[in-house]
C-alpha cells in the first residue's frame, strides 16, 4: 500500500457499488437463501433501485413471516464475504486506470461496511487494487466510518472528499465536514441519491477530475 503524505488531498473511497460491481455476489446469495426464487437478476435489482429493501422483497414476493426473515438474514451476513461469493466481484470499468493517475495526487483511502479486514484485503489484492491505497477501513460491524477516520488521526481538509453510491456515504462525508462524490455504480438510483444532497454525482468514479481541488 502507498505512503501518507500531509501535503495531498485526501480521497475516502467506499468500495461496493463505487469501485467494483457485486451485484452479481449479492443476486447469487439471494437466490441460494430463497427457496424457489423466481426473480430474474434484472427484477431483483430493479426493486432494489427502487429502494426496497430484502425484507420488503422477502415479505411481498416470498410471504416471509418476520422469524422467516431473521434466519434470511443471519444466513445472509455470515455468507456474503465467503470466497465463493467475493469471486463473483468484479471491478468497475476504468477503475484501476483512475486509481493509478489519481494516488499520484492524493492519499487514497477505502472506507467500506464490510464484516473481515483481511478478507478484504485480499480481495483488493486479488484484483489489483490494494496497491493505490494508504489505508484500508472497515467497520467490521464495530464502528461508524464517521469513527474510524476521526480514529485514525488523519488531519481533514474541507476540501477532502468522501466518494461513495449511498446515502449513508454522503451522510458520512457531511459528518466530516468535507466535500462529498455520490456515483450511480451502485445501489442506489440518481432520484435517491439526489435527495442526500451531495455536492457531487457522478455516473462514476472514473468522471472524478481532481484538479480543481489541488
């Protein structure tokens, strides 16, 4: 990994849905936990664009009941970052060209909601990424990403950037009181995004031009 340098720019990047593409990883699991699932990968994810969330889905298409749900969900967090799914992942088209051309003028951080640091780490190694970044947060489900950067002792510059695909990504950057980068990579759709009010959205990170920030 790179080398802090007080003088750069600092960019926090959330990972999922804003520099590799797991909806494939998410589908997949989905339709191994529901039995007899019928939703086509396009159907599954034009509900989740529209905001709904698995239990909505679970309850309006499957008749989940609520303990039906629970187990859903505990077979969903202790699946989701096993290998067989995290090879599925794959990395958003002109990614690593921007990473490269942009750690040359700035600190790159991932930030992301992940449940295993090392996992992670391996995973971005695997695909080539791990190279551009000065550090790599995750929450572990222990931790804001809000706490974790103002743990770390990184000194903030109003003008830093968090960059992420939800709402809770721009509310972080707000928390942090820097500038914040929604992209349409992920999750969500421009309306939702929109309304988090970023300072920034971008169709994706690739669009990113930092030069004004220097």
């Amino acid at each position: 990994m790179g080398t802090f340098e007080k003088d750069k720019l600092n960019i926090f990047l959330d990972l999922d849905g804003t520099l590799i593409d797991s909806r494939y990883r998410m589908y997949k699991l989905f339709s191994d936990l529901v039995l007899k699932c019928n939703l086509t990968f396009e159907e599954y994810w034009n509900k989740k664009f529209d905001g709904k969330a698995h239990k909505n889905i679970l309850n309006e298409d499957f008749h989940y009941t609520d303990s039906e749900f629970q187990v859903f969900e505990t077979n969903w967090m202790n699946s989701i970052e096993k290998n067989k799914y995290l090879e599925l992942d794959t990395v958003i088209n002109g990614v690593p060209d921007w990473l490269e051309r942009i750690s040359e003028k700035a600190n790159l951080y991932i930030v992301t909601a992940r449940q295993n640091s090392v996992y992670t780490e391996l995973q971005l190694e695997r695909l080539g990424l791990l190279k551009f970044f000065t550090k790599v947060f995750v929450t572990e489900q222990l931790k804001t990403k809000t706490q974790l950067i103002l743990e770390s002792g990184i000194p903030l510059k109003a003008v830093d950037l968090f960059v992420g695909d939800t709402g809770h990504d721009i509310k972080t950057g707000k928390e942090l009181e820097i500038y914040t980068v929604a992209v349409l990579t992920g999750f969500m759709n421009k309306e939702s995004l929109s309304k988090y009010n970023p300072d920034l959205l971008l169709n994706s990170i690739v669009d990113l031009n930092i030069k004004k920030y220097d």
